[in-house]
C-alpha cells in the first residue's frame, strides 16, 4: 500500500535540518499571527480510560499494551459524569485508551453520557470485540448509538499486522462484518462506523478524501466492508513511535520533515481548540498527546484536575500549552481525532 506524495523524508527541502535549530511551535503561530492559542469554546471530553490494551502497537502513542495496569476507577469516572451533567457546553463524550472497552466503567460512562444526553464516541481497536467477556459490546454500542472510530492502517493484512500486531487485520476484518451485522457503517445508518488510516513509518498521511475512496473500493470488493468515513492521522513523535524513530536515526528528519509543511491553515481546526482531555487518574490536559507528555492544562498557571473545577464549562477561553509535537497535527493537511483539518 502506498504511504501517498510524501512517502520519501528526502523530498522535503528542510529532511537534514537539525531539530536543535527549529523555530519553537509557538513561536511559528506567533509569525503566522496566530499566538496565543486559545481555547475557543468546549463541546468534547476525551476520556482516556487507561493503558491497559490487547494489543502494543509499534507506533502508539500511549505506549498501551496487555500488562499495563493503569486504569480509571468508579470513583473518577463518576467525576467525569458529575462535570459532563454541570456543563451546559459539552456535546461529546470520546471514550479512548488503550482499549476503552476494557476499563471496568466503560458502560458506565457510555450509558451515563447517553442518559445526559450527550454523544458518545468510542475509539475502538476492534480485536477487543474477540476478547473473553466483550461479547456484549455490539449490543452496548448498538443499543446506546455510540459512533465507533475504528483503527484500520491498511486495507492489507501485511501492513497491519506490521503495525498492529500477527492476526491482527483477520481479527479486524471479522469484528468489522460483524459491526456492519448490526447496523454499523451500512448507508444511511445512524450507526456511524469510521475508520482511522495513520501511516507504517515516519511520512504524512495521504490525501484524505482520496485514500477513503480507495478503501471503500478494496474492502467491499475484498471482505464486503461498510464503513461511512475514514479519518487521516499523523504518527506523532512521542512514545513507541519516538522510540522507533531514535532506534532508525530518522528522529531529526520526521521532525523537519513536520515544521516543512508547517500548515497554518489547519490550527483553526485543531482538537485542543475545544476539547479537554481526561487521563485515568482525574488530570486535565489539552489534548491526549500532551496528557501522554505529562504537560497539564493551566488555568491560572495551576495544573487542572477533575476535583478542581466545578464545570468543564471553566475551561473554555483558557490558553493552550505547545511542544515539539504539536508540528504533528499543523504539517500538510493536519491532523486531528477528526481527521484531516484542510484540503
């Protein structure tokens, strides 16, 4: 499967700039007259549940995987809930991980989202539908309306299970057919079913809207898949994926190839922009790369947390913290939870 037009870390003009003598990313907004970065409203709350997975992915961000022992507890994912009913802004509520489904209060706050009358997203690996005592998820989802967004890098199983794991895209195939049984991404159905495409190594996405179509083509043609979108990602620098670029000498490169195609077209878009991101253990963040950066969100210049507000309401209109990895989600068309940001 091809990774698209910028495949090579050779074609970007800035491939062997060093990383010690790139602008800062908030001093990039700043020349684009986009400084400060502020939180423009809040409609969603991610939730990260914890680190405990199924699966360790090569390029995960939150360095999940089966050992993993953290995880949210009743008593914080009642906090979520309590704020979430406080706040007359929020719309959404994106549960995520590791494999949301595993943590013990996930019915928990999908159920109770619903019942605020709130969206509920699920990040969904889709392997975790096949493990002992998940046989009930496609009834949850289903019965809740929950919008499944579903890892799939490739609509070939060499290139999945580079990333994803042996067995992984057989595993991902079936729990698709099945989702697709019950309503999930079919046309027309209230069941949303999206797809998230991230490239194998250190390159940008595709083209988004090009790339759907090709999935739409192979999957039905293949495996009679149905899914509605598919969302673009950009690997970010942090964790796993850090790690794999030291260990190939590719760190410096990624990184100049990401502040070359610096693209401020996109920080409009960006998920920070009105989003707050929910760790296990009740600390507030700006987004989920941040949360796994360990950089809180500020109000005040004091890190936030679940019992220090009354609302998530308080937290729209507060500034946003940068780093290094935020060139990740500005280069080319941008990427978000959402997907791409820009034609």
């Amino acid at each position: 499967m091809s990774e698209g037009p910028t495949a090579t870390l050779a074609a970007t003009p800035a491939a062997d700039r060093d990383v010690q003598s790139e602008p800062d990313f908030a001093a990039t907004l700043a020349r684009s007259g986009l400084w400060p970065l502020v939180r423009t409203s809040l409609s969603t709350v991610q939730v990260n549940v914890g680190k405990l997975c199924n699966q360790a992915c090569h390029h995960c961000h939150v360095e999940a995987g089966p050992k993993r022992t953290e995880i949210m507890t009743e008593a914080t994912a009642r906090r979520v809930l309590e704020l979430v009913a406080a706040s007359s802004g929020v719309r959404t509520v994106d549960l995520t991980g590791g494999a949301p489904e595993l943590c013990p209060s996930f019915q928990r706050l999908v159920e109770g989202s619903r019942a605020l009358g709130k969206r509920v997203l699920v990040r969904c690996n889709l392997t975790v539908l096949f493990e002992p005592g998940m046989e009930d998820l496609p009834r949850i989802y289903s019965d809740n309306q929950v919008g499944l967004v579903c890892s799939l890098p490739c609509y070939t199983a060499e290139n999945v299970d580079q990333q994803r794991g042996r067995g992984v895209f057989d595993k991902s195939i079936a729990a698709l057919r099945l989702l697709n049984s019950v309503g999930f991404g079919q046309p027309g159905s209230p069941l949303t079913l999206d797809l998230i495409y991230n490239p194998l190594g250190a390159f940008l996405p595709p083209e988004q809207s090009t790339l759907e179509s090709k999935y739409h083509e192979e999957l039905d043609r293949l495996f009679g898949v149905r899914f509605h979108r598919l969302l673009t990602l950009a690997n970010l620098p942090l964790k796993r994926f850090a790690e794999m670029l030291a260990r190939s000498g590719d760190d410096a490169r990624y990184m100049s190839l990401l502040v070359a195609h610096f693209n401020a077209a996109t920080v409009a878009g960006l998920m920070c922009r009105d989003m707050v991101s929910v760790a296990y253990n009740g600390s507030l963040h700006d987004c989920d790369f941040h949360q796994m950066d360990e950089i809180p969100l500020l109000r005040e210049k004091r890190p936030q947390t679940l019992w220090s507000i009354d609302s998530f309401d308080e937290l729209a209109c507060t500034s946003i913290q940068t780093a290094r990895h935020c060139y990740g989600c500005t280069a080319g068309a941008g990427s978000s939870c959402g997907g791409a940001l820009a034609g």
